[in-house]
C-alpha cells in the first residue's frame, strides 16, 4: 500500500513498523484502514481455506493455520522478519474460527480502551489478554463445560505473541513515550 499508492516504504518513517498503527500515523485514515482490513483479512482467508480442507469448523488443524499466519506476519521472509505487532491478523484469525467470541467479548473492551486511552498498544494488549479466557468462556456457554480445547491452546500462543510483539511499547507505555493513536509522526525518514 505504502509503495504502489504513496511511493513511500512506511518501513522508514515514523515507528519504522509496517502495520496499520504506523500507516495510521504516516499516511492516514484511509490508508491506516486499508492496511487494518488487509491484515485480518489475512488471517480470516488463511483459517476458512484450512477449515475448507483440513476440515473442522474449530478445530486443531484450522487454528494451527491461524498461528502460523500469525508467526508469518509478525517475522515475513520479506521483510527480513520485521513485520506487524499482529493485532489484527489475529482478530482476523479469531474471526473465522470463533466470530461471537470476538465480537461480544473482545470488541467492546477494545472499542472503550482505545477511544478512552488512545493507545492502540494499550487496548490491543488488553485483548490479547483478555482472548485466552474470552475463549474458555465462549466453550463453557456453547459445550456447557470448561474444557481446554485445542482453541484455547492457540489463543494463548497467539496472545503470547502479541505481547512479545509489542515489547518496545510496553517499554515505551512504562516510560511515557508511547505515542497516542492518531498523534502524527515527523515526516523525516528514519534512521537506519
């Protein structure tokens, strides 16, 4: 999106990040949108192709795809495996496998913290956190039982690695230089 449309590599401004909160940031709200809907799309195309063939609606094979597609966007081949925090290609992910779950549970708290605090890192790792018992609680209203489901196991790698994901704001969030969501960044590229 950065290349084609805006002839910029978004890899060297502003947070140096290829992802949608950087794209926000340097390019803009239709641009930042693009790359949000991109991204879960990613992961919603990559777990319905692995339901379809592996079979399964929820099951282990369909959520392993999911982490996979995971692992890929946050360390791409292409980019010399500096990719996005994975934020949304998890939600995309946990679209496809458990859509009532992400939206009743998930979105809401997302919403709230994001438009209260204005920290994109604040209201996703909030999520992430949230996801793995979102997932348990989700099995315990459809099964009646709480069982650890192999959905449950996947939830908390992916929630993991969101975390990892987002170390440097964490980092930045404990020493108050965590930038809010929509605050611009210089346009000077950055320094490699």
């Amino acid at each position: 999106m950065s290349r084609v449309v805006f002839k910029k590599d978004i890899r060297l401004f502003g947070s140096g990040n290829p992802g949608a909160t950087n794209t926000f940031r340097v390019l803009g709200k239709a641009a930042g949108f693009f790359v949000l809907f991109a991204d879960a799309l990613k992961g919603t195309g990559a777990v319905l192709l692995a339901q379809r063939l592996l079979g399964g609606e929820n099951g282990l094979w369909p959520a392993l795809v999911g982490l996979c597609v995971m692992l890929g966007h946050i360390y791409p081949v292409a980019f010399k495996f500096k990719g996005g925090k994975g934020v949304a290609t998890t939600a995309g992910v946990m679209a496809a496998l458990q859509l009532p779950v992400l939206l009743a549970l998930l979105v809401f708290p997302f919403a709230v913290l994001l438009l209260t605090v204005k920290y994109m890192s604040v209201a996703s790792l909030a999520c992430a956190a949230l996801l793995p018992g979102a997932t348990l609680a989700w099995h315990r209203l459809q099964a009646g039982q709480w069982e650890a489901t192999p959905l449950f196991w996947v939830s908390i790698a992916l929630a993991a690695l969101v975390f990892f994901a987002h170390r440097s704001n964490i980092k930045r969030l404990m020493e108050g230089k965590e930038n809010k969501l929509f605050q611009k960044k210089a346009e000077q590229p950055r320094g490699k």
